[in-house]
C-alpha cells in the first residue's frame, strides 16, 4: 500500500517581540514525531481523522513525521529551525516512496538567518520527493506568501475566515484539489498580486464579511481552483511582508491574473474600513465603570501572544485596580513565576505577587499585589472547539480588590470562555472581561458579550504600522503613508 505523508510545523514569527522562539518552546507544546502525529494509544488523532480518511480512499497509508507548534514571539534561532526542518526531512525520507505530503504550515515563521522558513522547507520537500508527486499545505492567512513557497507547492490554501474558524473547511478544499491531482488530470495554474498593503482584516463584520463571501461565490465557477487573500503579518519584518492575492485557474495564468486583478479593485476600495475602531485605556476604564447586563468584552489588542506579544502587560489591570473598577475578569496573564508561587501557596490563602511587567517596556511595571488564590490547575488546556484545544501550562485564578486574574505558566491568547471557566470561574457572571486577544476571541466570546471593544495600550503589538521600525521590508516606498491603513 502506498503512503501519504504529513506533518505539521508552525510559529508566526513577531520580529519586534522581546521572546525568541526555540526549540524548547516548540517542544513545551504538543510536539510529535513518527505516528504519534497520526495516532494516539491506537486511535487516529481527530486533527488527523480527516487525512487519514482521505489517504484510505485513495489506497493508502497516512504517514506521520513531525507536528510541531510553539506561540509566536521573536525570530527561532536558526540551528533550533534546522534542527526542527531536519527531523521533518527525515521522516520524510524514511516514509519514501510517497504518493502525497500534506502539510499545516503557519507561513509567517522567521529563524535569525531565515526570512522564508515554509518556502525554504517547501523547496526541501520537493528536492526530495521529485517534481511529480503533489504538495499540498493549510495555511494561517497572516503569512508572507513568497515565489518559493508557490512554486514548490502543488497547492496553498490559506484560512479565509479571521477569526480562523475554518481550518477544517480549508483542508477538506485543499484535499478535493489533491483528489485532481494524484491522478495527474489537473493543472493547476497559479498567480499572486501584491496589494501593496499593510492592513488588518477581521472578517466577522463588514466590509471584510463581503469581501470573503465574495471569494467563496468566484470559487464556485468550474474553472477556478482556490481563491485566497493573504492578509499578511505587519509584525513580521521581511521583504514579501504585505497583503497579497493568491488565485489557482485550471486553464491559465490569464485567467488567473484577470480573477486577482478584479479582488485586487475590491481590496482597495475597502482597506480603508477593515481596521476596527479602537478604543484607549481611559475609554475602557469608563465603559468598565458602567454596568452591563451581558459582559463587556475588552481586548488587550497589543498584549495579543497570539500575535508574538508577552502576555504580560499590567496597563490594563492597574488602571482598572486604581480606577477601584470591580467585577473584572483579566486573562491570561502570562507569569510562570506567579503561578509558581500560587500553587506552592495553594487554595484559599493570600499571597504577595509581583504579577506580569516582565519583558520590557511594552509590559509595563510588575504589579504588586496581595491576592487571594482562588483555584489552582495542572497542565491546562483551554477548549476552543469540539476536538480543539492549547495547553495553557499550569494555571492560577486570584482575586485583587474585586478583579479576578488568570495567570498561566505558558503564553496562549485567551481564545474562548473555557480560559476563565476552566478554573471555576463563570466568565457570563461578570460585568467586564479584559481578554489578551487581537481578534480571535470574537468567535467565542460574542456569544456572551454584551458588547465587544478593542483597547489600545503601549504593548509589543502596535496598529500603527507606518511608526514600525521596519529594517527588512521593501514591498514599497516608505514614504507612501497611504499604502498603511492605521
């Protein structure tokens, strides 16, 4: 029986975060190697049930190599990347003969020597299994896409929805694509344009709503492949960092180039509307002060670790504390130390804490507290979706002058209510919710919220992209200030 291979290998790489990202934070995660990638004590894994499913159907065997995820923060050091490529390398050869490799990719991991790490690792796999067998990867939409990541790949398909709630839906496009192409009978053709662009796209609300449901209508012609708008990561400093267009025609580049052109006009017409209203410190501190019947929802946008940021920033929590704002709940709060301290001190007891303001000036001064630990977890994992969740590390809830604190001993954004609930603590039972997320929280806390803000702080993350000391990007002149929607 023949064999498909697949792994997986993802960071977003924020080239102004103070954290590197080596391989101890990629094995402090879920790190695999061989079939554990593919099963666990016998049973297929479920974010390998549907390759698995899809390699039966085609007569074959799923292959696991490496699957391998740390959160995004600094640049991996080089050798911790070559030491990460050549265990997927490795696995790959063992598996050979294969007749597919199927990958989950970020598309915006950086090492120090390295601006392109998925298309360096792309041209890799090609080399080694030759110009006909298909490659295929799912990909994070906040991703630099480049020439060499397109030419080795047979297929891209990039999540469109931001939140990225549809990673399931994309692998089964990619995997219906690949249906095609094992046999040999398509062509895929493909084109990418650069908007010259540097913007954020949340998806949920308008004009970004329409312009995703407008992608998935063009994709229903016969003649067209796989649409995707790569909205770039502004945080990553490289060369290819910018908005692009990614279209796959089954019968020529023209018709590629002519579908990407016409997005391209529509990008344009509403970059200046994809960035959500922001609100600052002072603002938020007076819609917390209010009371809300449904939770008022604020997001530390620039403490976002899902965007490379500490998770660690104290504005927020001290202008709430000094303000005397209660019924507060802030999470997660990266401090592996405090939590250290929470555990050792154990349910029920009042400790002192000096919580977050670790790494820097974009975390603020360490707050001191004398705080009442109210529950206490092991190796936590927060539940997003069915069959989806992060490990959290070790968790601690206090209690500060009326303001609940998740601590955490590893930095993952607050996705979903089980970050709060998970400990005890019902998030729909307090009147503001401060969570360390840029966008993806609104799948899952909208559910909840009375309403829904973004709040600007000094932090790792800054929205105004044109006063970020890029050193590496090229994608246009610098001084076009209208080219950054900030």
């Amino acid at each position: 029986m023949s064999r498909i291979f697949y792994s997986c290998l993802m960071t977003e790489t924020n080239s102004f975060s103070p954290l590197p990202t080596t391989l101890d934070d990629f094995k402090a995660g879920d790190f695999l190697l061989g079939q554990d990638v593919v099963e666990a004590e016998g049973q297929t894994r479920s974010g390998a049930q549907a390759i698995a499913n899809w390699a039966a159907r085609h007569d074959a065997t799923l292959v696991g190599g490496l699957s391998a995820s740390a959160a995004p923060g600094g640049p991996t050091p080089h050798a911790d990347y070559l030491a990460l490529k050549g265990l997927l390398l490795e696995a790959l050869r063992d598996a050979l003969p294969v007749k597919a490799v199927i990958l989950h990719l970020h598309g915006a991991m950086q090492s120090d020597a390295c601006f392109d790490c998925e298309g360096d690792l792309l041209c890799a796999i090609r080399e080694i299994v030759g110009a006909n067998v298909p490659i295929g990867a799912v990909l994070d939409p906040h991703a630099h896409l480049t020439s060499a990541m397109v030419e080795a790949a047979t297929c891209l398909i990039f999540m469109k929805e931001y939140p990225h709630t549809d990673g399931a839906a994309r692998l089964a496009e990619l995997l219906a694509i690949l249906d095609q192409a094992l046999p040999g009978s398509a062509t895929l053709h493909a084109v990418q344009v650069d908007c010259d662009l540097v913007s954020f796209f949340p998806t949920l609300d308008e004009p970004m709503r329409g312009f995703v449901d407008k992608m998935q209508d063009m994709e229903q012609a016969p003649d067209v492949a796989s649409i995707s708008f790569v909205h770039g990561f502004p945080w990553g400093d490289t060369p290819d960092m910018g908005a692009k267009l990614l279209v796959y025609s089954k019968i020529s580049k023209a018709h590629a180039w002519s579908i990407a052109e016409r997005l391209n006009e529509d990008v344009q017409t509403i970059k200046h509307g994809a960035i959500p209203k922001m609100i600052d410190v002072r603002e938020a501190v007076g819609l917390a002060s209010q009371a809300w019947t449904k939770p008022l929802v604020l997001a530390d946008v620039a403490d976002n670790p899902g965007g490379g940021a500490s998770s660690d920033s104290t504005f927020l929590l001290a202008a709430f504390i000094d303000a005397g704002i209660r019924d507060v709940g802030i999470g997660l709060l990266y401090d592996p130390q405090a939590v250290a301290v929470c555990h050792a001190a154990g349910v029920g007891n009042t400790v002192d804490l000096n919580i977050g303001g670790k790494y820097g000036a974009a975390s603020g001064k360490p707050f001191h507290c004398r705080a009442q630990v109210r529950n206490l977890a092991k190796a936590a994992r927060m539940t997003v979706l069915d069959g989806v969740d992060f490990p959290m590390g070790d968790t601690a809830w206090i209690h500060i002058n009326g303001v609940d604190v998740v601590l955490s001993s590893l930095r993952l954004q607050m996705y979903a209510p089980d970050g709060f609930a998970h400990l005890g603590l019902d998030p729909t039972t307090r009147n503001c919710l401060v969570v360390k997320s840029s966008n993806h929280f609104r799948a899952f806390f909208d559910p909840i919220a009375g309403r829904s803000e973004y709040v600007t702080s000094p932090g790792a993350i800054d929205f105004n992209f044109s006063h970020l000391p890029y050193r590496h990007f090229n994608g246009f002149a610098m001084d076009k200030k209208a080219h950054f929607t900030c």
